[in-house]
C-alpha cells in the first residue's frame, strides 16, 4: 500500500499491477511501484516491458529505412490517382467552443 497526496494505492509486484491502472498500461513502473521498489531494494529493469530494454530498442534499427524516392519517381495506381479527396461532411457549430477541462488519469478513478 503506497500513500499519495492522500489517495492510497496497492501495487502487487508479482503481477506487476498497481490501482492506479497505469503500471499494467504502458508496463513501465508508475511511481507507486517505483517506492515500493525503493524500499525494498529491488531492480527496476525486473518490472519493466522488454520493449523498453536497450537490446529490444537496438533491434528497432537492426533493418535499414530507406527514404522516400522524389514525389517523380512514385509508382501510383491510376485508379488511386483518380480519387478525389473531399473535405470531412460536418461542419463546427456557431459559436464559441465549449471549455472542457481535460481531466488527468489520476482523477478519472
């Protein structure tokens, strides 16, 4: 049980869960898991994706990108060529846009 500016969160290592949804989500520690891994000594890189380690972001560039040739030289299909591009169907409504506030994730629970 981790306790944050008065909210309290549970995070379970070994499922790598916490309450506050965000370390099952984008599975890198949020920061309930970060203290609780403080206060035990533990290795972070343990409870993290494989997709955020070194040797899986080196593999991303293991194959070369090769650029765009000049807009000249691309080979289009006529009947995609042919298509025309229209403008979306709505419109905005009259008047003055609505002031939403965009609430963070940590008050949508």
């Amino acid at each position: 049980m981790v306790n944050d500016e008065g909210r309290h969160y549970t995070v379970c290592l070994l499922e790598k869960k916490c309450s506050c949804r965000r370390f099952q989500v984008d599975e890198l520690l949020c920061p309930h898991a970060w203290a609780v891994l403080k206060s035990k000594f533990l290795m972070p890189k343990d409870y993290c994706s494989n997709y955020y380690k070194p040797k899986s972001v080196v593999m991303t560039y293991e194959f070369p990108v090769y650029p765009l040739p000049d807009r000249s030289e691309w080979n289009i299909l006529e009947h995609i060529s042919e298509e025309a591009v229209l403008p979306p169907k709505w419109k905005r409504p009259p008047g003055r846009p609505k002031k939403n506030r965009h609430k963070p994730f940590s008050e949508l629970l």
